[in-house]
C-alpha cells in the first residue's frame, strides 16, 4: 500500500500542499503581528506628541 503512495505521487503531492498551508498561515501571521505592532507604536508617538 505504500508503495501505491509513493508511486503515484500523492504523498508528495500531499506534503506539498501541507507545506503550503502552512506557510500561508505563517505569512498571515507574521502580517498581523507587524500591523498591529506598527499601530501601538503610532499610538505611542501620537500620545507623545500630544503632550508636548
């Protein structure tokens, strides 16, 4: 049966597609993370300059 797998490609294929799953999921997070870091610090500098 395994070699049913690997003879028709559909484990690669398989692992393939997971890898790029994940990636994507990655990507997005990293995107969120940024945006939402870029944002408190402009809230920050805005409250800076706000005080002055």
């Amino acid at each position: 049966m395994a070699a049913e797998f690997l003879g028709d490609d559909i484990l690669a294929k398989f692992l393939y597609e997971t890898l790029l799953v994940v990636l994507c999921h990655l990507d997005n997070t990293v995107d969120i993370t940024v945006d939402v870091l870029l944002e408190h610090t402009l809230n920050l500098h805005s409250g800076f300059l706000r005080l002055k």
